[in-house]
C-alpha cells in the first residue's frame, strides 16, 4: 500500500520526446498545401468570373465540381495510401495533381490556353489538394507511437490552418499589386511543386524513427 502511495500516475510520461523527423515534414508539406490550397479554392470562382468571364452560376459551380471530386478523393486516397503506394509516394501524386491544377490556371491568366481549362484545373485541384489531409493524418499515425500522435496530428493541423490563413489574403494582396492572377497561380504551383519535392522525404510506411 506504501509504494502505491507513492507510485506515479498512469501515463506520466505519456506524449513525452520528440517527435518522428517524417511528422516533421508532413507538417511542413501540410503548411505549403495550406498556403497553395487557400489561395486556390478562396479565388477560383472570382477568377472564373472576373478574368475569364464565366456567369456567376458557372463560377459557383466550379467550387461544387471542386468539393463533390474532394468528397471522392478523401474516400479513395487514403485506401490507395495505405493498401498500395504508401504514404509518401501518394502524397506527391496529389501534390502533382494540385501542382498541375495550378499550371492550368496560370495558363488560363496569360491567356495561352481558353477558359475551358478551368474544368480540368477544378477537377485536378480537388482530387489533389483537398484529400492531402486524409492521407497525411493516416501517416502521422502509421509514423508515430501510440503516446505521440495527438501532438503528432496537432503540429500537422496547426501548419495546415496557418496556411489557409495566409494563402488567400496573399494572393489577393498579389491580384491587387500586379492586375492578374498570373504571379499567383504561378506561386500556388511553386509551392505545391516543392509539396512534391517535400513528399519524397515522407517514408511509405512507418517505422518509428526517434527524431
């Protein structure tokens, strides 16, 4: 009875150490995606309207193509993550996707290709950017022990939720400075062009690794 007195309670050195280097870059792609993603969903119906001329209607629908893809996307990715290609390799497939989204609008603005391509663009950018997070969570959780996932899955979120801060005050910052969307979208794919990069550092499938 003595030493359970005296005995630490359950789980007091639980969530202690560092956290798995992989973690580490899953936020940091998290953090650039947000970016990238938040200046691309908040402008792509302005963009379709103000520069390329679409009705409202056509415009608001885009975002719906955008979400109802995303819905599909966030139920397929992990699954294929998981089962098949691995966290890393996934993620730099919808780092791709997005990637290319973002070059299609570029293209739109300089006006080398019609406005058309704004339905591949929204297509792409919702079976890339918005499932991101789905997979990236279920490789926080592969990556990290039991007692480190919560501070695991809150770095990831916080990097995330900064960049959608910043993303869409910055590009309009951009449209406003320069008169086009061209710097911007050109931005948006620089940074998922770097997502890419980033995912090759992202293992396939756990392995613990202390720091």
């Amino acid at each position: 009875k003595h030493r359970d007195s005296h005995r630490e309670p359950r789980g007091h050195h639980e969530g202690r150490g560092p956290l798995p280097t992989s973690v580490k870059w899953v936020a940091l792609y998290g953090t650039l995606s947000g970016v990238a993603s938040s200046a691309m969903f908040g402008f792509f119906p302005l963009f379709a309207e103000e520069d390329q001329l679409w009705t409202p209607w056509a415009a608001g629908f885009m975002i719906a193509v955008i979400g109802l893809t995303g819905i599909a996307a966030r139920i397929t990715w992990p699954t294929v993550s998981e089962r098949r290609l691995g966290h890393g390799l996934t993620l730099r497939l919808l780092a791709l996707l997005s990637t290319a989204s973002a070059v299609l609008l570029a293209l739109a603005a300089s006006d080398v290709v019609g406005s058309w391509t704004l339905v591949p663009a929204a297509l792409l950018l919702g079976a890339g950017a918005i499932a991101w997070n789905a997979v990236g969570m279920l490789a926080v959780m592969d990556f990290t022990p039991a007692s480190l996932v919560g501070r695991g899955t809150g770095l990831v979120l916080l990097g995330f939720l900064l960049g959608l801060a910043g993303g869409a005050p910055l590009l309009g910052l951009s449209v406003d400075l320069t008169g086009t969307y061209l710097p911007g979208w050109l931005g948006a794919a620089a940074l998922l062009a770097t997502c890419a990069a980033i995912a090759g550092r992202i293992p396939s499938r756990g392995t613990l690794d202390p720091a």
